[in-house]
C-alpha cells in the first residue's frame, strides 16, 4: 500500500506520530507500505510554521511513484503539496484512494490568516468529495463533516504504547520544589492551540509547558512564571503526565488530541473546554469540561487516578491499525493496471 502524507518527520505532532506508528504495525503484520513524504523533495518551510515542510514536486513526479510502487492501496493522509498531487493523479486515472481528516485546516487557518473559516472549507469540501472513505476519529468530527456534505465516512481511532506511558513512569527531577498542583500541557506550543488561554488561567500551582513551536518565546515572556520544558519523548514524556495533578488541554481545534489519551495511560485526569476533541474522550470519571477553564481544572482534581489509567488503556494502537485496514479500499485488478501503467502526469 502507499500512504501520502505532508506530514512526517521531523515534524513533531499527533499526525506523524499516529502515521508512523500504523506504519511500525503495519510492517511487522507483514505489510508492505511505502510512505511519499516530503523527506524525498525539496521542501521550504510553510509560512508562519517554519517547522512544518512544504514539498516542491514537479509535475507528474507523485504520480510517477505511485506508478512505480503500483501498491493494491493508496491512502493520502493530508491536504497538502503532496496529498494534492496525489489526489490529481488517482482522480485522472479513476482509482479509488482513501482519505483522513486529522487537523482542523479551517479553524487554523482562520486563527492565523483572520479570514473566515468557510473559506478554507470549501477547499476540504473539494478535496475530500472523491475519495471513497474519509477516516475520522471520533463522532464529533463525523458529525461535522456530516454537514459540510462529506458522509462517506471511516472510523479510524488512536491508541496509546502502554509499554511507555502508564502511572509508573518516572517522575521527572524538574519536578522537585515546584509548587502543587502541577498543571501541564504537552503539544506544539502555536496560536491554534489556545495555549495563551491555560497560561493566563488564574489557578493556584505550577503551569508547566512540554513542546515547541512558533509561539514559546512570545508565550515565555509573557508568562514568566510558567516552565517551558522544551519537547521530551518515550518514558521522560510519560514521566511529565504521571508526575502532573492535571493535564490540560486548551485547544478549541483539535480534531482528537492524542495527547489526552497518554495523559489517562499516566493516570493524569483531563481539564478542557467541551470542544470536539475532549467531548469524545472526556467523561466525569476520568476529568472536567467547562468554558471556564479553572473550573474544569478544579473539578477535575477529585477524579481518581486508577480510572484516569485504565480509560487511557482502552486506546490500543493494535485496534487503530485495524479499522484502518478495515477501512482502506482495495484496488480491482484493472485499477492497478491503471494505476502503473499509464503515464504520469
């Protein structure tokens, strides 16, 4: 199979991660997946997120090597350079291809750019009507498809490496004479994460940021007395959410939030706005949802700790992989055909 993607490393976000852990699964099952990333062109950086890629193909160049692989399955993860090109290419030879809608381009877009997120819409209308499934994660985002006229829909949920996050990891030696609670958001620190509205939270404790991004050095100082921790990974990552009172997440864009689902594995309640997102993970057993945010953190410092770890452990990355599979489409025979042997363009 082939996945396209303008998502991928060294990017660090819930999309790679959830891309290239698939892949690691996919692979040991014994399946042959090539990915088209932007690692193999030349690539300028997108403008206000210098740390997201854009990749420069030349015409035909996606098209060649989706020929070339002549895969039995073509998946394009993103609607970016790369996910555009392939999507012409299968269109233009009438092979079935399967999509994700993993980020909320329309919202962030707008966030950044002050035009309306409609806009942005009806390129996501495009870009998504042919493709024979749409994989989502949760039902919030379905619905919101639903009414944008896109209802060819796949669920396609997340998971959690138990083997790393869980209320046992180390807790970390930054940790040590910080004031309690302690509060922590774990993400890409950027406008469209509405991190601002955590930090200017007026709750007792310590506020302490783990990641990276455009907006750390504005957010640093303007509050100086939160911790920017910088990215961490594997068990020192798991270590922050163990060793937190609460995890919260302010983002109001975020189609799942992979990174509430590692919190729950670390035994870390949620605090969060009800948003898509939190609506579809967050319960009262395991954390708090107000549009107040020191509310949703207050109350959800009564929740317990072993409910919090055993909601995370539901999320398995082995049952993801499956309703993937599950919902990719298999090419017929004259569709690989087509696929291979007609030329690029």
């Amino acid at each position: 199979m082939a996945i396209v993607t303008d998502a991928w490393y060294p990017q660090v976000n819930g999309v790679v991660r959830t891309l290239s852990t698939t892949c690691d699964i996919l692979r040991q099952w014994g399946h042959d997946v090539t990915v088209i990333s932007p690692e193999q062109y030349r690539s300028f950086p997108a403008p206000t997120y210098p740390e997201i890629r854009l990749a420069l193909t030349a015409p035909g160049s996606v098209g060649r090597q989706l020929a070339r692989i002549g895969p039995d399955a073509v998946h394009i993860a993103t609607e970016g350079p790369l996910g555009f090109a392939a999507r012409r290419y299968c269109v233009s030879r009438k092979v079935p291809f399967t999509t994700a809608y993993h980020t909320q381009f329309p919202d962030y877009l707008a966030r950044r750019t002050g035009l309306p997120a409609s806009w942005f819409w009806r390129y996501i209308r495009w870009f998504h009507r042919p493709a024979q499934r749409i994989m989502v994660a949760t039902e919030s985002i379905r619905q919101q498809l639903r009414e944008q006229g896109l209802t060819q829909l796949s669920h396609w949920s997340r998971g959690v490496d138990l083997s790393c996050f869980s209320p046992d990891a180390p807790r970390p030696p930054e940790y040590e004479g910080l004031e309690g609670p302690i509060l922590l958001y774990v993400g890409r620190i950027a406008v469209e994460k509405n991190i601002e509205a955590f930090l200017a939270c007026d709750y007792p404790g310590t506020k302490v940021v783990v990641g990276d991004g455009p907006a750390r050095a504005s957010l640093e100082a303007k509050f100086p007395k939160a911790r920017f921790m910088g990215k961490r990974s594997g068990v020192e990552l798991a270590g922050f959410y163990a060793g937190s009172d609460i995890f919260v997440f302010p983002s109001r864009t975020d189609t799942f939030g992979l990174v509430m689902i590692e919190a729950l594995a670390c035994g870390t309640p949620v605090a969060a706005y009800p948003v898509p997102g939190p609506l579809d993970i967050v319960t009262d057993n395991v954390g708090a949802m107000s549009e107040v945010l020191a509310r949703a953190i207050d109350a959800a410092r009564y929740c317990d700790k072993s409910a919090c770890a055993a909601a995370g452990a539901a999320f398995s990355w082995e049952a993801a992989t499956r309703q993937f599979l599950e919902g990719l489409v298999a090419l017929e025979e004259e569709e690989c055909v087509s696929l291979r042997t007609a030329p690029a363009i």
